[in-house]
C-alpha cells in the first residue's frame, strides 16, 4: 500500500562505472522520501569510451543484464512513474542511440542524457534535502559526486547558486594515467600519480571558474568512491550504508587512506572487507579526487552522503 500523499517512483541512475535503481515512497508536501528498494550494479558502460569514443558491445550487454533485473523490481514493487537519467560516459559516445534503444525496449522508458547542470542540481537536492535545519551545518553547501567519468561541485544554500560538471572521475584518471598497454600499474609507479594529480588540479581550477569553491562552509561528498573511503576510515566489516551515510571523515584520515589505496596491489585492495570488486582498481584515483578537493577548499572534514543523484531524480518524478 502506497501510504496517503505519497507517490511510488522509480529512479535510475546510469553512470559510467555503475547503475543504480531506487524504488521509494515520497511525499513532496512533506519532504519525507521512504525508501523501498535501493541497489548498484557495477557495469563499467564507459570501458574505453575516453579512448575509442564508443560504448563497447559487452559494456552495454553488462549495463541491458542490470535493466532487465531493474524491470522486474520495478514491476514487482508496483512504481507508477519511472525516470531514467544517463550521465557522463553515454553523453560522450557516438554509438549512443544502440543505447537509447536498448533501454526503451526493456524498462520502456528513455533514458534522458542531462546537462552537468542538470546532473548538479539533482544531486544537490537529493544530498542536502535531508541537511536542512541541521544546526551543527554551517550553509553554504558545496555538493561534490565523484562519479566513474566525470565529477560534479554544486555550491549552494536552499537552492543552486554555482555548478560545474568537469572531466575528472575514477575511471577515467584510472585509464588515463594509470593503465599502460592494458595494463594496471599495481602499485602504479610515482611518476603516473602525480600526473594524474596535475590532471584533477587543472580540473580543479576549470570548476573554479564557475563554483566559488573556497567559499563553502561544509564539504558533502557523494558516490561509491567517497562512501569506500568512509568504510574503510571506520573499518568497518563490510559495505553498511547506514554506518556510512551521514559520516564524517578528517582531511588527515583521507590523505592517509588516499596514499595507502595508492601504494598498494589490487590484492591488498581487493581484501579490504567494504570494497566492492568493481571499485578495486578505480578507487585510489578517485580517493586522491576527494583529497585534491578537500585541500583546495580548506575543508577539514567531509560529510557523506549516501542519498545524491538518485533521490534527487525521485524528487523530480515526484
């Protein structure tokens, strides 16, 4: 039963390492969100796409497997409306339309590849909803997902005042600095982390541009590679969304994690007990984005979300 003055939605959110459903209750006079189903399946739809500029076949095969589980939950569970959003890495490529395609037939529904403002805005709302009248959070807000190929800053008080989507994430460092010849430098030497660190500085300095990055009073980070960071910072047994959600960690504890991840073999990463298998090769990249980020703002801590762009495209169905 769908409680009185709620509406059942489904959201997607489709990225380039991973996708994600959320089937939830919300109340939009209320502002009360129930979740029902909340799940992420790594699919890696950007392999290769920063290289060959196209969605590889198996990629898109993994990424149709997860629509097809999606579909069942999203029957089973009875929502009304379903949205579809797709970010960066189906943006950019030119086989995209084999993409569109696949999706209509098996969730009938299109997914709607939105804008880095469009993107921002989402995740702004879905990470600070619940912040509100928080009084040991100091506003204004800045909003950093870290995604698989790209990375968003929102700065913001109860709306949207700057975003800026750039072209840093953890995939694409990983491929771009760290894989030579197909292969993973395991630990990556030096030379290829400081040239990736140069790479999310420039980036650093494009988003400035247009976010007033300095002038945020509280970093929230969201996403799988700000989360893996939280869970190891806590070492925690396995992978707990509610332990995570809403954590903090020291700028201190970060640049500590963020060197460890960078120095050790994918084994060694791979037996961290929170670790998601899909995340073992990428995280060190987007650990040292978290860290580039908190040292260029100033920022002392990050709050972690575990609610980002996908309770925000709930919102916006509702």
């Amino acid at each position: 039963m769908v409680p009185s003055g709620f509406s059942r939605v489904a959201a997607v959110d489709c990225g380039t390492n991973s996708i994600r459903l959320l089937v939830a209750d919300v109340n939009p006079a209320t502002g009360e969100l129930l979740e029902l189903d909340r799940r992420m399946t790594i699919v890696r739809l950007g392999q290769d796409v920063d290289r060959t500029g196209r969605l590889a076949p198996e990629a898109l095969e993994r990424t149709f497997a997860a629509c097809r589980e999606y579909a069942e939950v999203i029957g089973r569970l009875g929502a009304g409306k379903v949205r579809f959003v797709a970010t960066s890495a189906s943006r950019d490529a030119e086989n995209r339309d084999d993409f569109v395609r696949g999706v209509l037939d098996i969730l009938g529904v299109e997914p709607e590849v939105i804008s880095g403002d469009q993107e921002a805005e989402f995740s702004f709302t879905g990470a600070t909803k619940e912040l509100t009248g928080r009084d040991d959070l100091t506003k204004p807000y800045l909003v950093v997902d870290i995604g698989g190929g790209s990375t968003e800053f929102v700065v913001g008080d109860e709306r949207v005042r700057a975003a800026r989507s750039v072209d840093v994430g953890c995939v694409r460092m990983t491929e771009r600095h760290l894989v030579q010849e197909g292969v993973l430098g395991d630990p990556p030497a030096e030379e290829r982390i400081a040239a990736m660190r140069a790479d999310i500085e420039a980036a650093l300095d494009l988003a400035e541009e247009t976010v007033p990055l300095r002038e945020a009073r509280t970093l929230v980070g969201l996403a799988g590679s700000v989360t893996t960071v939280s869970a190891i910072a806590q070492e925690l047994p396995e992978y707990d969304s509610a332990r995570i959600h809403h954590s903090r960690v020291s700028r201190d504890r970060v640049r500590e994690i963020t060197e460890s991840l960078l120095r050790s073999t994918h084994a060694e990463r791979a037996a961290i007990p929170s670790m998601h298998p899909g995340r073992v090769d990428v995280i060190g990249a987007g650990a040292l984005v978290l860290l580039a980020i908190m040292e260029r703002t100033g920022a002392e801590e990050v709050v972690v979300s575990e609610h980002d762009i996908l309770d925000g495209i709930a919102w916006s169905v509702a």
